[in-house]
C-alpha cells in the first residue's frame, strides 16, 4: 500500500510539473530557435528524465537539499493530493502556479499534522531561498541582456552573424536549462524514494512518463503559446532569459546558497520565468509581461505552499484521528478554493459576454459595409447603365452621321457636275452661290455641337447640377464654356467649337471669371475643377 501511495504520489507531482512548468522551458527553447535542431529535440526527454532520476541513484545528491520529509511514511498519498489541490486552486488566480512551493508546503502540512515538521530555524533557510531566487534571476537576466547590447553596440557585427551565434549559444544552453530544471524539481521525486539505486530512478522515470503523458495535450498547447505568443521578442531577449532560468536552477541545487543563509531548493519554472521577464523589461523599457499577470504570479508563488500545507495537513490530521481542528482548517482551504473558482467562472463568463458583444458588432459592422457595398454597387450599375447608353448613342448617331456625311458628299458631287456642264451666266452664278451657301452651313456642325453638348450635359450631370446650383446667373453659353474648360480645351479649340473668334474667347473667360468671383490671382481652371 505503502508503494502504491508513493506512485500515485509520483504521478501526480510529474502531471502537475509537465501541466504548469515544461511548458516554459520547452516554449522558451522553441522561441530561441534552439528547438528546432534534432539534437535537442531528440535528447531532451532523456535530459529531463536523467535529471529527474539522478538523485535516486546517487542518494548523496540528495542530501544537499535536506527536504523536511515527515516520518509518516505510509501517509504519503496526501502529499499528492495537497499539491493537485494547490495548484488547482491557485490556478483559478494565475496561470503560473508555483508547484514546487506546493509540494514542500505538503511535506511540512504533513510534517505537522505527525508532529515531526521542522522548527522556525529550518524553515526560514527555504523561506529566504523562494525569496531570493525569483530577485536574482530578474538581475541575472537583466544583466546578460544590458551586457550583450553593449557589447553589440560597440561591434559592428552584420545581423546574420550575430543572429547565427545567438542560436548557437541558445543550442548549447538548453539543454543545460532542461538539465538543471530537472535536477533542481528532482525532490519532488526522489523524497520519496530515499535513494531506491537504479529500481528508485527507474520509478522515477515511469511516474514522469505517466504524468507527462496524462497533460500531453494541455502541455504542448500551452509550450506552443509561449512560444508563439508570449515570447515573440528578439533572440537577445530568449536568450538572456533562458541563462537566468538556468543560472539559478543551478546555483538552488547546489550548496553554495547555504553559505549565505539560504538553503537548496527546488523552484517554480513559472516564478522565475515572470521574474526574467521582469528584469528584462526595465532594461529595456519595455513590456514583455501584462504587469497583473506578473503580480498575480508572485501572488500565486506565495499561496500555493501556504494552501497545500493547509490541505495537507487537513488530511494528515484526519488520518490520525483529529477530526475537529483539521476539518476547520480544511473548511478554510474549501473556502479559499471555492472564491478562486468563482472568480474564475465570473472571469470566464465576462470574457464569454464580450466575445459575444464583440462578435455582435462585427456582424452590425459587417451588415453595415455590405448594405453600403450594395448601394454603391446599384450606384456604379446606374451609372454604368447610363455611359453604356451614351456609348451606344454615340455610335448610333456616328452610324448615322456618316449615312449623313456620306449624302452630302453625294449630292454636292451633283450638284458640281451639273455645274461644270453649265454655261456661264446668272444660273451658273445662282447655282454656285446655292452651293457654297450649303458648305458654309455644313461648316458651322451645328447639329454635331448640339449633338456634342447634350452627351457632355449627360456624362457631367453631377457637375452641371453643382453649377447650377453654386451658380445659378450663368448663361447657357456660359455654361457651355466652362464644360469645355473643365474638359481642358483651350481657347483656340473653344472658339472653333463654339463658332466665334479666339478674341470672343478671351473675353468670355473674363465675363465667366467675374461671375463665378475670382480674383486676379485665382486659377480657372483649377476652381471649376473643384466645384
């Protein structure tokens, strides 16, 4: 019974890490460019699993982080269950709940519901350590970013170059990220097994597979996120986070922090994730975080073992027997859970009402542009129809004018044959000037111009309508005019047009100047352009 506790224990302690915290490393490696060289993505599952399992088979290894394991052994499940509860809980509030913190409250809920917790003068060692951690790594990142950038801006390095050894130095150092975050979350594991030589650090690594395998789909969902989303950044950036991460994985394994006061411990990816992030952004002077979301994961940090020692030891004194204390404890544990789980599904249903809200004026908006889409395409149909009509009319009427042109060409063909075999004389006389007084009719186009006008009156009609309105005084001759002006004819070709002298032009330009009201320094053709 006893195995089966620590296995179920297991499980869930490797399903919560690969839910909350391979996320991050693994999304930061694929960020970086790193993840997609088959060296790393090949020994990574082996990095992790030998970082997991190493203390298991070196128990010396395991003494540098002096976890408060209590003597109960046989009520380990609890400890699994204080965590999942933990995390769960504090995950309502944040999406980076701290599932180490989570694990060690368990222990020492445990620790105290047996009688066997550590005093004060143990704690406080561990306390100091979730403290200081989360600080160094937010310098540690901001310092390998500020000291890079310097180091950029007084080389003149092409981008490519430096990109190239960006990814180099990412490639080396995830593995070593993923090594030292394993080794770092290894209690979580080998605690229980207290030591177990190679059988302990083979359990240790079929426990990891099973919880790895129960959140599969939740973690390479949430790594692909962070990845594509949250660290959508420069490579200098991934870079200098991922060598604070693995810094302080590192240093927190190691006995160097009891030197100071500190002890080993293991660390939250999140916590110094959001940590790095930080200090990053102040160097930069750029958000890289939502600010709330950097708040509520150190909110978090710091309920999630405050919650698991609760449930825990709820649980621990339930075992043994106290019912009565433990079930008050654990009421305020519910409690707790039960407000973060409101506030969550109060949460989810604004964000349900906005999409809704949103999604209704889309669709408003949509319906707008597609009513205005129709009124302009009936617009452009109408107007089109109308050019249509004048094209077909003017080809008509060009049909028409070279029947016309063609009878006039005929009948003055006759006429000047029956001239030539005419004797001079008055009726010779009478039919020549007959004649020419035909020519100088036909010279005049004076059914073409009308012809001419009543098209333009038809394709400028908006025009003709704004003119009359702005300027009702005009004369039709005028208004003919500032047609043929507004279609860029000059003077010369207007007068042709219109059948007057070029002078006769010129002064009624300056007869139209007047009435429209410009002055001197006003161009005429520009304003009729604009009305």
């Amino acid at each position: 019974m006893v195995f089966l506790y620590v296995i179920i224990s297991l499980v869930i302690a490797a399903g919560l890490l690969a839910w909350r915290d391979l996320p991050i490393l693994s999304g930061a490696i694929l960020a970086s460019g790193a993840g997609e060289r088959y060296g790393v993505r090949f020994f990574s599952p082996v990095i992790i699993l030998a970082g997991l399992a190493l203390p298991a088979i070196f128990p010396e290894l395991e003494d540098i982080f002096r976890m408060p394991v209590p003597a109960m052994v046989k009520n380990l499940l609890p400890v699994g269950i204080a965590t999942l509860v933990a995390v769960l809980t504090v995950f309502r509030f944040s999406r980076f709940p701290a599932v180490s913190f989570a694990f060690m409250g368990a222990l020492y809920g445990l620790g105290l519901a047996s009688g066997d917790a550590p005093g004060i003068p143990e704690t406080l060692p561990y306390i100091y350590s979730w403290l200081a951690a989360p600080l160094l790594c937010a310098l540690l990142a901001a310092g390998i970013y500020r000291i890079y950038s310097l180091h950029m801006r007084s080389r003149k390095t092409h981008m490519a170059v430096m990109e190239g050894r960006v990814l180099c130095a990412a490639t080396l150092t995830a593995p070593l990220l993923l090594a030292s975050a394993a080794y770092n979350n290894s209690p979580v594991f080998t605690c229980l097994l207290h030591g177990g030589g190679y059988a302990g650090a083979a359990i240790a690594a079929v426990c990891a597979l099973l919880g790895w395998l129960a959140v599969r789909g939740r973690s390479v969902r949430a790594k692909w996120n962070i990845a594509d989303y949250e660290l959508d950044t420069n490579s200098i950036t991934i870079l200098a986070l991922m060598l604070a991460m693995t810094l302080c994985f590192a240093l927190f394994s190691s006995p160097i922090p009891a030197m100071a006061g500190l002890a080993a411990t293991p660390l939250p990816a999140g916590t110094l994730y959001l940590a790095a992030l930080l200090g990053i952004s102040l160097v930069r002077k750029r958000a890289l975080a939502d600010g709330q979301e950097i708040l509520l994961g150190g909110i978090a940090a710091v309920i999630s073992p405050v919650l698991a020692l609760m449930v825990a030891y709820c649980l621990g004194m339930i075992l043994n027997g106290g019912l009565l204390g433990s079930a008050i404890v654990l009421g305020i544990a519910l409690v707790l859970g039960g407000l973060g789980f409101f506030r969550r599904r109060q949460n989810r249903r604004t964000i349900r009402e906005q999409l809704v809200r949103n999604r209704q004026e889309q669709v408003y908006s949509t319906q707008k542009a597609l009513s205005a889409l129709e009124v302009k395409a009936e617009m452009t149909e109408r107007d089109l129809r109308s050019k249509l009509e004048v094209k077909r009319k003017e080809l008509v009427d060009f049909a028409v004018g070279v029947s016309d042109q063609k009878e006039f060409m005929e009948k003055v063909y006759g006429e000047l044959a029956e001239l030539r075999s005419m004797e001079d004389g008055p009726a010779k006389d009478q039919a020549t000037d007959a004649l020419l007084g035909s020519l100088r009719e036909r010279m005049y186009f004076t059914r073409e111009m009308n012809d001419f006008y009543a098209r333009s009156e038809v394709l400028n009609e908006d025009f003709n309508m704004r003119l009359r309105e702005r300027f009702p005084n005009l004369t039709e001759n005028e208004r003919k005019l500032t047609n043929l002006l507004r279609q860029g004819f000059s003077s010369k070709y207007i007068a042709s047009l219109m059948n007057i002298t070029p002078k006769s032009a010129e002064i009624g330009r300056s007869r139209l100047r007047a009435k429209l009201g410009l002055k001197r320094s006003d161009n005429l053709i520009n304003f009729i352009k604009a009305i």
